[in-house]
C-alpha cells in the first residue's frame, strides 16, 4: 500500500469496522513514529444515512475538543483531527492491543490477575479524565484497549461530556451509540450526570470480565431498562468460584443505583481493586483450562452441548479431585449442589446397601437441580455417594446453574432428566429380578378397545 491521507502516509490496513477503517500510518514530520489513522468515507453513503454522517461528524470534533485536554499513560492520545466534506479522518497513538471485549466470552476470560489490573488501570485513567472535568459516557469492553504486556488504553472519547461546558444542547445519550447494557441507571432514565456514571460502566465491564456474561440480560431493551434500574446484580463469585467474595462487595459498590452509596472517584475503586489484587496468586491457568474442557467435551454427558456451553459450565463450576473412600454425599443431608463425574468411580448406597456404581459422565447429588420452584428447600439427599478410587468431578452450584444462559440450563436438565429416568428403569430391573410372580391379568385395554385374552371361554349365560 502506497496511498496517502492528507500528509499522512498509509502502511498498512489494521482494523475494519461498520464507520471506520484503521491503517497504519506514518507522519514525515515525525519519522519512525507509528500511528494509527482512522478514515471515515461520507461519500459512498446512502442519501437517508446523511443523518447518521452528521451524528458521526458531531462525534469527532467533540473527540477532538476533549482528547487535547487529556494526557494520560491509560487514555489513547490522538494528534490530528480532519473532518472534510466526503471524509474524516484521527490519526492517534498506535497500540498494537487487542479489546477487551475479545475477552468477555466463557472461552477466553482473561486470569484473574490480568482482569484486576486493567481495571484498576482504567480507573486511574477515568479518575484523571474526571478531575479534567471529562466524562466518558461510554465505557464498554469495546472502547478498552490491552496488549500483552497489559499496557491498557481507553479509547473512543466521542460521547464524553464535558462538565466545564454543558448546556441546554447537551444529551446523555446519542441515539445509535453507545450500549445499554453499559448504561448507569441515570443515564438511562435522562438523569444529569456526572463522574460516577463511568464507574458504575466500569464496574459493569470488571463483571463481565470476571464472569463471562452481563449482570443484567433480558429478552429485549424493555426488559433490560427494567432490570438495571431495579434489580441488583447477582453475586460475582457465585458465577465464577475462582474470584475472592472480597470482590462481591467492590462491584455491588460500584453498581450502586444510589449515587451517594457508589464509589466516590476512581481511586477509591482502584485502592479497593489493589486490596483484592495483593491476594490473587498470579496462575495463568490457559492450558489447564484447554484440558478440563478437552475432558468435559469427551464426555457422554456434554455430547449435546455446544462448546460454547461446556466452556460456560467449566467457568461457573469448582473443578474437585478427591481420593479414595471419600465421602461426597450423605443420605438425608440438604444440599444444593451437585457433581458430574469426569475419572474414577463412585459407589451410591441406601441405607448401608449398595444401590449403584457411577463412572465418568455420571452425575450424583443431581435431584438438587431438579427443584426449580423459587421457595425450594435445599433438596435431601436419597443416596449416599462414596468414591471407590481417586475421582475428579465438576461440582455445580444450583444457584449459579439457575443464573446460567438459557440454552445452557435447558440442556442440563433434559441431560439430567434422562439420565434419572434411565437409573429408575435400571432400579426397577434390579428390583424386578428379586421380585415374585407378578398377578396375571386376564384382560387388556389398548387404544380404547377391550380384549379378551386367550383362556377358558367365558361361562354360558342362564335361562331364567
């Protein structure tokens, strides 16, 4: 590539997006820096997108005005701006990272380790914003930049607010961008806003690195709108075993709906991220995971499961090896969780007798899942559960399960359902083959019709 973009020579296509492609460029008065030059063509726009045009030019001188304020290790710096008649373009710092929206899906969660510092590195970045008077406004995994090296920008400063320079003009929300599941509950309800609004979406997008999933999901807007402005989120490390409860109290506090009970600034959310960080043991657990769920996937039990599910039940669930003659489950006791055999054997028993042996792919303790009404007591367990040699075993909370996706909870308990059906017909086998003579009947009754069996002929009638 050889073309050039006003003074700036364009290297190489790095990014594509539905406004905007990113090259790589160079600037002849800066020699051997690299930059990035994000282009936006208006040309070859539709004539009823002239709208949404003028929206992105409006997004771009307000970029502009806010970016020259802000120098910050953590926020990207931009160094040009040219808006013309058929194009605009921003030429700003190149960061050869990746977003971190790349890393908000079951599969690919980030340790946790990694997450806590780019949080607390977005909140250094945010705090220095806010004293600038600056509000971001759209603070989402998408508009978060890390590398490697977890070097982290913030970028996209299009929506930000000003406070220095509000007026009459100014809206919280710009139709088409942006996302509601981000939104802090003023924003969404056209409330006045100030600094906390970007915590509140911080502390949204710490959830969904940690968990995988949104504390907010719902079947539309309607229903999302509702749930983030009345509901409280669930608990963090309810969805992922593996996070400290210390950080249940960090996100509840930074997804306050009372603005007075939120977290002040961005260092008061970082200090609190920097107590919970000196207590994380820095395992990048990759290949240990692609095992586990290279296991999980070879099982029958998951054979319907799309990957997507498997990762999603590893993520949410405590991976357990025990040893020999261990006790796991005792009949009579409640319970609310219940395991699914990936190696060795378990014996359940009844009453001191053997009842069945279990193997990989099995599950025990599965009638806690099974007792979905909202008032449920913990269920009481029928059997007791023995392991015969060392075992692992996924162990699943029934109260994460019920906060799991759809598809995810629908494939377990039909999983779940046939697997206690074919255990009671194996019962009844074994029941059946101790059992006397079964009584003979000496009628039938199929699809509504009465027949009579092969016997003595029925008695003749009487004369009277």
């Amino acid at each position: 590539m050889n073309h050039t973009v006003g003074k700036y020579r364009l290297i190489r296509e790095i990014g594509k997006g539905a406004t905007a492609t990113v090259y790589l460029a160079e600037d002849p008065e800066r020699p051997g820096a690299d930059l990035a030059l994000k282009l936006i063509d208006f040309s070859d726009r539709a004539r009823d997108e002239g709208k949404w045009s003028r929206r992105l030019r409006k997004l771009l001188r307000a970029e502009w005005s806010v970016v020259q304020r802000l120098d910050h290790p953590n926020i990207i710096k931009i160094f040009d701006t040219v808006i013309e008649e058929d194009r605009a373009y921003l030429v700003m710092e190149y960061f050869s990272g990746t977003t971190l929206e790349h890393y908000c899906s079951f599969e690919r969660l980030l340790p946790l380790h990694r997450v806590v510092s780019a949080v607390f590195k977005c909140c250094l970045a945010l705090d220095y914003a806010h004293r600038a008077g600056i509000v971001h406004r759209d603070i989402k995994p998408a508009n978060i930049l890390i590398n490697d090296d977890d070097d982290v920008k913030v970028t996209d400063f299009g929506l930000a607010l000003n406070l220095s320079r509000r007026d009459a003009t100014d809206s919280t929300f710009i139709m088409g961008v942006g996302s509601p599941a981000y939104m802090s509950p003023e924003q969404i309800k056209s409330y006045p806003l100030n600094h906390k609004t970007d915590l509140y979406s911080l502390g949204v997008v710490l959830f969904h690195l940690l968990c995988g999933r949104l504390p907010f999901r719902a079947r539309n807007p309607a229903q999302l709108i509702y749930k983030i402005v009345n509901m409280e989120p669930p608990r963090v490390s309810l969805l992922n075993p593996d996070v400290p409860e210390r950080m249940d109290t960090i996100i509840s506090r930074a997804l306050e709906k009372d603005l007075y009970s939120r977290y002040r600034n961005g260092m008061e959310f970082a200090k609190d991220l920097t107590g919970v960080r000196y207590r994380i043991v820095e395992d990048d657990r990759t290949a240990t995971d692609l095992s586990r769920f290279a296991q999980l996937r070879g099982l029958s039990f998951f054979v319907e499961f799309d990957d997507e599910e498997v990762w999603e039940m590893l993520r949410t669930s405590v991976w357990r090896r025990v040893g020999a003659d261990t006790l796991l489950l005792r009949e009579g006791e409640s319970e609310t969780r219940f395991g699914i055999l990936v190696e060795g054997d378990i014996e359940l028993s009844l009453r001191g007798r053997r009842v069945s042996h279990l193997g990989p792919g099995d599950a025990f303790g599965e009638l806690a899942s099974l007792d979905t009404l909202p008032d449920a007591q913990p269920t009481r367990l029928s059997f007791t559960a023995v392991t015969l040699a060392p075992v692992s075993y996924l162990e699943i909370n029934t109260a994460a399960l019920a906060l799991a996706t759809e598809e995810c909870r629908d494939n377990m308990q039909q999983r779940l359902v046939s697997m206690l059906a074919r255990r009671f017909a194996d019962l009844c086998a074994e029941v059946a083959s101790h059992a006397g003579g079964a009584a003979q009947a000496r009628r039938q009754e199929i699809m509504g019709f009465e027949l009579a069996l092969v016997g003595d002929p029925p008695p003749a009638s009487v004369q009277a």
